[in-house]
C-alpha cells in the first residue's frame, strides 16, 4: 500500500463501508419508495382540492379551526378518563372515505429509544413496518434521563446534569448518530424539547432568573423564547407545525403557531382532578387542526408528557371515545394522523402492547401487536411521525 | 420486466452507491439513509431512466445533490476539526485504521461540495467534466473546489503532498 496515495488512502477509508444488510436496504428503497410516491399523490389531491376551493367561494377561503371532515365520536368532559362510556362510532359520517385502504403496518415513523448506563444508547425507528437501528455511542450514568430525538430522528438532545434529580443546571448536550457529542449550551435545566424545524430546542437556562430560551443547535446561538412558546408546560406542536398546546393546572390551550387564536378549556369536572394531585394536562400531541388534544398525567418535569390516556375535544370540550383492548387496559401513548385518525398505543391483557389505528370518525381502522417496546425499564416508544 | 431490472441495479450498485456515500458523509448510518433515499427516486423514475439507459448517472446525481441540500439545512452534521490523529507509516491493523480514521477526519473537515468532487475526481475517477456534470456547476468550480480540497487535505496529512493528486485533467 502506498499512504501517499489519495486515491489509495479514500478507497481505503471507503472499505469501512461492506458490512450492510442489503435485504434491509432493499425494503427501506421499497418503503421511502411507497412514502414519495403517497406524498406527491397527497401534493396532487391538495392542489385539486385546493383548486375546486376557489372556484367554489370565489377565489377566497377562510382558514377554520373546525375541520369540515369526520370528527371522532366524543363523551362529556366529566367521563372518567380511560373508560369511555360508548365506543367508537361504527357509523362513518357522510364525509368519512368509502373505502379506506387497510395498511400492513402502522403508517409513518415510530421512534423507540433503549438506554442503559454502559450501554450502547439504540434508536428504533419502525417506518411503515421496517425496522432499523441506530446507535448514538455508550449511555453514561447521567444519561438514564430523557433523551429528546430530533423531528426527523436523527440526532438526540440531553441535558447532562451532574444532578438531575435535584434540578442541577447542566449542559445541553446534541448528540449524533455514532456517538459524537456537542455542547451547545450551558447552565440549562429540565427536558429539552425540538422546535419543528428540528434545528431548534426549546430549554430552560438558569442564570440570575429561569429564562425559556430557544437554542440553534447548529450554531449554539441562544435567544429568548417568544411569548407563545415561553413558559409552558407540557408544550407540543402539531405534526404540520401549525398549532400549538400546552397545560395549565387544570386546562389545557391551543393556539395557532404564532400564539394567535386562543382557545382554553377546562378539564376540572375530570374525576382524576378530584382523586389525584393534579389534573391529566400534560399534552401528548395536538391534531394538525388544532382542535384535538392527547392528554396525560403530569411528570415532576413539565417540559414534556410521558403518556396520554384520554383525547379531548377543544370544541367541545368532551372527551373522545378510545378504542380499548379489554376491560382494565387502556391506552398509554396518543398521536394524531394527517387524515384525522389517530395512532392509540395501548395495553393488552397479556401485558404487552398493541397499536390500535383510528379511523377520522372513530371506528378501529386495524391492530397491530407491538413487537418492538421491550417493558418499562427496556426499549420505549417516545414519539411517533406520521 | 422493470421491478427485475431495478432490482438487478440495486444488487449490482448499491456497493459501489455505499462506499461513495460513506465518504460523502462520514457516517454510515447517513450513508445508508443517503443511498435510500436516492435509490427510492431512482425507482421511482425506472422507466424513463431505463429507456434512457442512464439510471447510474441519475443515482448519483441525486445522492450528491441530496448530500449538498442536506448539509444546507443542517451545518451542525459537519463535524469540523483542524485536528487529525497522527499518521501511522508502518504496516499493522491499528496503523491501518489510525490512518482511516485520519482521512475521515481530513475529508470530513472539507466543505461538502469540495468533499463531493474530491470523491467524484478521486475515488469514483471521474473526469472534471463529468464531475461538473453531477455536481450541476461549471468545469471551473470543479477546479477551484478540488484546489482548495488538496490544499486543505495537504495540510491536514502533509504525507500526500507528493502523491501526485493535482495536475491530471481530463
């Protein structure tokens, strides 16, 4: 071998790279294939759509945050959370789609995270059915906290506190595919959460006051949050990034992204605000219209919600009837579809989990057993992407 | 039939597809994601490809210019140094992955368009012409990237000053 050879050194370098699993590749060409090929079909019946629109009102349309599509089938506010009172409707609406395609899996990006101090830290993400996995280099000790995956799961934000239990400032810390690690930002506390665009995270930085501040994880430049974002608990986007929502003691808000259009509703007369030291208004996900909120119980951080177990209509204001598994199982996680269904993770009684997929007018689309989440000290789902 | 002759290019170049965008990212996660994503366009325009009998070329021009845009939007995945592991002359495995890791290091520290027309000049033997061709700029920014790429890389490992990397045109 000659070093002194560029052409030698880069092939090289370029045999570090034999070790694929080509079937694996095969079905992730086939799976973005699928995914390319349904979004320029979405971009093309949009356009239509958007095309019949305007000549239907005359060239001018208002936005409205009331979906004129199927809606789920929804209790009162006061129902006990989790044990809905009447199932879903099996009765589409008469705008709900004739024949909605049954998918072979769950649609979209599931994303599950194992990490364990001495370990290699593992993202899952389950697309469409196909698994990969992703190592993000060894889990140290103060990383058995929350890890925020990046939107597009590629990248994982902690904050490495030398005492996280005790709310220890520490450092906001990005961490790359591989292992690499870089700090972007000092003196921080809580759970860092992505912003949309995934290039920024929203944090809370100590210094002589608390400030939420907004981090570019590409420069580490720091900014003051804007009011809409600053101080919330429990703050979620959309999966369009339009709207927003987050929890108060005992309600919940939805706003548009700009932090214009309010709504606030009460979620008091829940019995869990009764018997339990705080009400379930940590919010999971919030539907790309802006009216659905994915609520649960409120970690000790509130930066983000751990779990949802009840869907809460901000028009309304009463609860959406879930799909259960069986009498005393219910539901753990809650996202939101681009079609106005929902994603619901759920316990089975054999003490696993299942994915129940609901259609727009809340009858059950399909089950999938979840083959992937390992328990609670294992493997865990921590977000969804449709 | 056209599923067949895709999958016969993706048994034949994936690869050769991989081993490109292992250089082009320094990752081989990305690398993988990088050849997904350029094989599923590829597949998607198989027909049209396939009767213009040009379906590498097409690959890989969207593999660089998918590596360019990526990069756009997210400076923070150039992992930059100025310092590289030094360079081990004698023959041994760890010598051998030292001096890999070395040029990981070199190539990664390269402005991503610099990086892609090193690879293309260099690894894939390109000529500058067909170089500027994938890479959508004229045959003079293929030149002044690969100037400012050796220039760097010398730098970085002076051991390819004499390794006879500028000059050849084609």
């Amino acid at each position: 071998m000659n070093d002194n050879n560029l052409h030698l050194r880069l092939h090289e370098l370029a045999d570090e790279m034999l070790d694929t699993d080509y079937t694996d590749l095969r079905e992730r060409v086939d799976t973005s294939t699928r995914r390319i090929r349904r979004r320029r079909a979405a971009a093309t019946t949009v356009a239509g759509i958007t095309a019949v629109a305007v000549v239907a009102v005359g060239g001018w349309a208002l936005a409205s945050r009331t979906h004129g599509g199927p809606q789920p089938a929804t209790t009162p506010a006061g129902t006990p959370a989790g044990t809905p009172t009447t199932g879903p409707s099996a009765v589409a609406s008469p705008t709900a789609p004739a024949a909605q395609a049954v998918p072979t899996a769950v649609p979209g990006t599931l994303v599950y995270l194992d990490v364990v101090a001495g370990k290699p830290i593992t993202m899952t993400t389950v697309t469409d059915g196909v698994s990969r996995h992703t190592t993000f280099g060894t889990a140290a000790e103060n990383d058995t906290y929350w890890f925020a995956p990046s939107p597009d799961a590629t990248r994982l934000a902690v904050v490495e506190s030398p005492n996280f239990a005790n709310v220890v400032p520490g450092d906001l810390v990005i961490v790359m595919a591989g292992g690499t690690r870089h700090t972007v930002a000092r003196n921080v506390v809580g759970v860092p959460l992505w912003m949309p665009d995934g290039q920024h995270v929203l944090v809370t930085v100590v210094g002589s006051s608390a400030t939420s501040t907004v981090v570019d994880v590409n420069t580490s430049t720091t900014t003051t949050a804007q009011p809409a974002v600053a101080d919330k608990s429990y703050l979620t986007w959309s999966a369009n990034g339009q709207w927003l929502a987050y929890g108060g003691s005992t309600d919940v808000t939805v706003t548009a992204a700009d932090g214009t259009d309010k709504t606030t509703t009460s979620v008091a007369a829940l019995p869990e605000c009764h018997q339990r030291p705080s009400c379930p208004t940590a919010v999971q996900a919030v539907s790309d219209d802006g009216r659905y909120v994915a609520l649960g119980s409120r970690p000790t951080d509130t930066r983000t919600a751990r779990e949802a177990h009840l869907v809460l209509d901000m028009q309304t204001g009463s609860l959406v009837s879930l799909p259960t598994t069986g009498p005393g199982v219910g539901a753990d996680k809650i996202w939101f579809r681009p079609d106005g269904g929902m994603v619901v993770h759920t316990a089975t009684n054999d003490g696993k989990y299942a994915f129940v997929l609901v259609r727009a007018d809340g009858s059950t689309l399909a089950t999938f057993p979840d083959t992937t989440e390992q328990g609670p000290s294992g493997r865990h789902l921590v977000a969804y992407h449709p | 039939m056209p599923d067949d002759d895709f999958d016969t290019f993706f048994r034949t170049r994936s690869p050769a597809l991989l081993r490109a965008a292992y250089l082009l990212t320094g990752d081989r996660h990305l690398a993988e994601d990088l050849v997904q994503e350029a094989l599923a366009r590829t597949h998607l325009a198989w027909s049209r490809l396939r009767a213009e009998g040009s379906p590498e070329a097409y690959t890989r021009r969207i593999m660089y210019n998918l590596q360019v845009s990526r990069w756009r939007r997210s400076k923070f995945a150039e992992v930059r140094t100025d310092r590289v592991p030094e360079t081990r002359h004698h023959q041994d495995e760890a010598g051998d992955a030292v001096n890999r890791l070395a040029m990981r290091r070199a190539l990664g520290s390269l402005p991503v368009r610099q990086r892609a027309a090193v690879i293309l000049r260099y690894f894939e033997d390109r000529s500058e012409a067909e170089t500027a061709e994938i890479l959508g700029c004229r045959i003079g920014t293929v030149k002044s990237h690969l100037s400012r790429a050796i220039a760097r890389l010398r730098e970085l490992l002076p051991e390819l000053s004499d390794s006879g990397v500028e000059g050849a045109s084609r």
